[in-house]
C-alpha cells in the first residue's frame, strides 16, 4: 500500500495554492532577512519541577567562577565599564544595560540561577525578560514563562527564535530557577561551510533542549555575529529587572 493515499487529501483550491505560495514567499523573505519565524511550534506543556534542583550548586575544581554574589568583577559593560548592576543578597539585578565577560569562551558547560520579579509587571515578551547569550550571539531566553503565553521559541528555556523548549518547566515569579547548560560552539569547517554546534539546557532538573543544533545564525538583538572559535557570555538588559546569582562554568576544550 501507498504511504501516501491521494483520496485522503483533497485536491487544493485555488485559494489553498495562493495561501500556500503566499506563506512559502513570506518563509523565504524570513529567511532572507534573518528574521525567525515565531509561533510555529505548539504551546509546551507544563511540567512543575521539583522543589529544588542545583540551586546553590558549589563550583567544581576546574570551574571558572563568573559571579559568586559578592562583584561582578569578571564582566564589563559593552563599552568596556563596570557593571552597574545592583548587587545585594548574593544576586545581581539588571539595570543600565546588559553585561558581558572579559574572557572569552568556546564549547562550555555553564549553571547559573535567575529569578524574574516577583511583583509581576508586563505580560508576553515584557515580563521578566533577560537572556544568556553565549559567544555574545545565542541566546538561551530569560522570560517569567510562568502561565505568561507567548510565542514558544521565545519563552523561558528556548533557544530564542530556534527552538522553543520540550517542556515549560517554569517556577513563579520571583522564585530562584536553574539553568545548567552545555554549550557546543558552530564551527567554520575548511570549504567555509558551517558545521553546528549544540544547545543541551536543564532548566530546575527538567531537560527542555536536547542537543538541539545551532547554525550559525546569531538570535535576534545579539551583541555578536557570525562564526567564531571563542566568544564571551553575555546577559541581557531588556527593560526588566531579572536577578542573577551564583554564575560558574566549565571549560570543554
Ligand atoms: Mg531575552
């Protein structure tokens, strides 16, 4: 038997074929301007984590520590700065722009932990928004994704316009979340050609990306463009004030 039964389709209208041509013109001029396609992927469905996770995970011996509550010592503003992020209570909060490390890094494994603010302001993109790029250009999404809709490859634990998470593994505004992430930076192979790398993101003990691959193509409002070996870690000012706190990783090669 055909896998493909042609009496179970029907045969399409006129009208099918102008929507099917007008959607593949709009997909090729998305794709012609780097643009993400939003709204593809269906609403993940909420898995409550459990009480904890990592929260307070202690650096391991070959750890480079990032942020250990006490100053932000390790990163600089984009025009080279320190940081005035708010710093109390072993977090630090956003304000006055997004951060982003001296050093720079190639394949990582990365924890850190974040909370979106507890008096919930905003709804959709404008709550709790921050975002962790690695190499200043891919962007693991910081979003209050508590029962907050928006599009799913941009609520909390997606790969910003990429990949929308498995599951929405979100704990309530302004409770401490785990992120523990490993990072395979894309490659430039010898022809020019890219060879992906890929995002694999635990969010509070749930996995949400499985080894998902990352092409190349920096996430919208990156610092940071194209394919490098090494690239610095950056976080996200996006108008909310998101609080970071105990920031370490592993370096993989
Ligand atoms: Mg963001």
């Amino acid at each position: 038997m055909n896998s493909i039964d042609p009496t179970s389709s029907p045969t399409p209208t006129t009208a099918s074929r102008r929507s099917f041509l007008r959607c593949g013109v709009a997909t090729s001029l998305l794709a012609w301007t780097g643009f993400a396609a939003h709204g593809a992927a269906k609403e993940p469905a909420v898995v409550t984590p459990g009480a904890t996770f990592s929260h307070g995970a202690l650096p391991p011996a070959d750890a480079v520590v990032l942020f250990d509550g006490k100053d932000l010592s390790a990163w600089q503003t984009n025009d080279g700065k320190p940081p005035a992020w708010k710093i109390e209570n072993g977090y630090a909060e956003v304000r006055a722009g997004g951060i982003t490390t001296k050093e720079s890094f190639g394949d990582i494994q990365l924890h850190l932990e974040w909370a979106s603010p507890s008096v919930v302001v905003g709804k959709d993109q404008g709550r709790g928004n921050s975002g962790v790029y690695f190499q200043g250009r891919y962007e693991i999404q910081v979003l209050d994704s508590y029962e907050n809709p928006t599009y799913p490859d941009g609520q909390a634990g997606s790969f910003y316009g990429n990949a929308a998470p498995l599951v929405n593994a979100s704990r309530k505004p302004g409770e401490w979340q785990t992120y523990d992430i490993v990072f395979h930076a894309p490659k430039l192979g010898a022809d020019g050609a890219v060879i992906p790398g890929s995002f694999t993101v635990i969010h509070n003990g749930v996995l949400v990306q499985d080894h998902v691959p990352i092409k190349g193509n920096a996430t919208t409002a990156a610092p940071a463009k194209g394919v490098v070996p090494t690239g610095p870690l950056h976080l996200q000012d996006h108008g909310n004030p998101v609080r970071y706190r105990n920031i370490w990783l592993r370096k993989l090669n």
